[in-house]
C-alpha cells in the first residue's frame, strides 16, 4: 500500500506537490563535493561527471552534484506528486498561465518544466512519497547504570549518518513573489514567514515545518540542504566531526524558534550550507497550520551562537 493510499499523508480536496524530490546543483571540481559530502555522512555515489547523495539505508536519490566550470550555481529544483495529481497540477499551471519549458539539459527529461520568478527551473514529476508521513522519530536515550552518567563516552561516539533530506532554502530577489508562485503552482503552503526577509513552505499532504524556504537576496541562488538526524547529540557530534575534518566555517550548535529544530550548519567549499537538524516541527495533512509572522530578532534562532557575516552572503551573485 503506498503512501497515497493510507490517508493519512493526503489532504483531500488539495491540488499540490508531496515532496521535495531532489535538488541538483553544479560546482566547478567534483572532488571537493565527494569528499564534502562523504565526511558529511551521505552515501555518495559516484557517476559519469556527477555524484548522487543518498542516505545510508533509503532508496532515494536526494541530490546531485555536477562538475562544470565557473561556480557553484542551482540547476533545479524537482518536486514529487501523487499520480491522481499530476494531470490536475499541469492544468492548474495552464490556467495560471505559467509556460512550460524545455528540460533542464541536466535532468532525465521526465516529468513537467517551468521557471519560477527568479528563473529557477522547477520539475514536476510523478514519484514515491519521500516527505515524512510523521514526526521525525527519536533516536532512544542508551541505558546506563544507576550511579553513572548517562553521556555517551567521546571515544566511543560513532559516524553520524543523516536519515533524509529536509528542506532546501533558497535565495530570492523578491520572497513573498516567489511564496505566491509556489503556493500557486505547486500548492505548498506557508508556514512561517518575518516580513519580505524570510519564508517557510511545507506541503499539503504531510510535511516537516517547510520542505523549502527563502531568503530575500538580491537574486536567485542555493543556500543551504538540511537532513535529517536522530538526536541532538548527532547535530554535535556531526559538526565536531565536519571542524576535525577541516570544514571550520559554520553556524551552531543552536535552536530555532520557526521550525522548532536544533541545527548545525557547515560551510561546503563553494560558500553554501549543509545542516544537521533534529526534531522539526511537523506538520500532517489533516492539520490548518495558522502561519505566523515573527519579528526579525525571532527569525533565526532561540540560542547558540550569533550568526558569523558569511551566513547569509548568497555566494551564486557576490564578487
């Protein structure tokens, strides 16, 4: 029985998107991302040019990285919809009067193409649910002897291994067009937002708090990945393990208040981002979630340290 037909990860009566099925960018040495994302925790496999990030034990392929010169740069964004949706999706895009495109000459040519304001290739395609059906599941606190402290010694601390893929944020020269644009097109739905600075979208059929995000710029461009951990202790223990490595530019440990999830966020060697997060609010499909607008002192963080001025620089449009 797939996902579609439990019930419980479909809304009635929505015309959207399920999941954010994948993410591809390019980078000017490929060398540098296996080895980002190899320490990182991922399953990295090799191909013709390229490498696809899995994570260890789901079939999935959230991500590929392409060699090409110049730098980093978003190719596109694809995105998964039930089959029953997928006619309804296209027609909804005929009637906003959104033109479809060529395929990205990246892609497998599958599935419906357009460009979102920024330009942004977006693809449509019918595929497995890869959103979570439910809240992300805890990793069980270890036993330990009465009289004795209950911290996993460092010694012993193993590899941390991402379980999925979150959420994808994005820059965006204008946040509230490109919130429009998603939610008409695609049907996902805002979350949270702090005026034109910031926006988190989550899907109608059963999401963590946003599968995608933006952050205003003066133009397009791919901040950050973020996956999906089983404890806090892993978000630590994976950036101490990424700052061993060599990766020192980041952000965290911390909390944030919109969305909930603890993070650690490390510098890839292009400039962006990927995150270690734990327990993301969730959001099912049967639930009216009322978006707030948070005032920008609330837009980022509970705790932790302050943001280093490299966090938000969109490294696709600096000199």
């Amino acid at each position: 029985m797939n996902a579609s037909d439990k019930g419980t990860s479909r809304r009635n009566g929505a015309t959207a998107v399920h999941s954010l099925n994948q993410f591809v960018f390019t980078v000017p040495k490929l060398d540098d991302a296996k080895r980002f994302y190899t320490e990182f925790g991922l399953d990295v496999r090799p191909g013709n040019g390229r490498i696809d990030l899995y994570s260890f034990g789901h079939p999935h392929c959230w991500g590929s990285i392409v060699e090409a010169p110049g730098r980093k740069k978003l190719q596109y964004l694809s995105f998964g919809a039930y089959e029953q949706d997928y006619d309804t999706l296209l027609r909804q895009l005929d009637r906003l009067r959104i033109e479809r495109v060529a395929p990205h000459p990246l892609s497998d040519r599958g599935g419906a193409w357009v460009r979102d304001p920024d330009g942004n290739f977006v693809q449509i395609v019918v595929a497995p649910k890869v959103s979570p059906d439910g809240p992300p599941s805890r990793a069980p606190l270890a036993p330990h002897p009465e009289g004795r402290g209950a911290a996993p010694p460092r010694s012993a601390a193993s590899r941390v291994h991402p379980r999925r893929l979150s959420h994808v944020l994005l820059f965006s020269s204008n946040v509230p067009r490109s919130v429009k644009f998603y939610s008409d097109a695609l049907g996902l739905r805002l979350s949270d937002q702090s005026g034109e600075l910031i926006a988190f979208m989550h899907g109608a059929h059963a999401s963590d708090h946003h599968m995608l995000a933006f952050a205003k710029s003066d133009g397009p461009g791919y901040h950050h990945s973020s996956w999906d951990v089983a404890s806090i202790d892993e978000v630590g223990i994976g950036m101490d393990h990424m700052i061993a490595s060599g990766y020192v530019r980041g952000w965290g440990v911390g909390r944030h208040v919109i969305g909930s999830n603890y993070f650690a966020y490390v510098q890839d060697p292009w400039g962006s981002f990927a995150e270690y997060s734990y327990d993301i609010d969730f959001i099912p499909a049967d639930v009216d979630w009322k978006p707030g607008d948070y005032p920008p002192e609330d837009s980022f963080y509970v705790w932790g340290p302050p943001p280093p001025d490299y966090f938000i620089v969109n490294q696709e449009i600096s000199a």
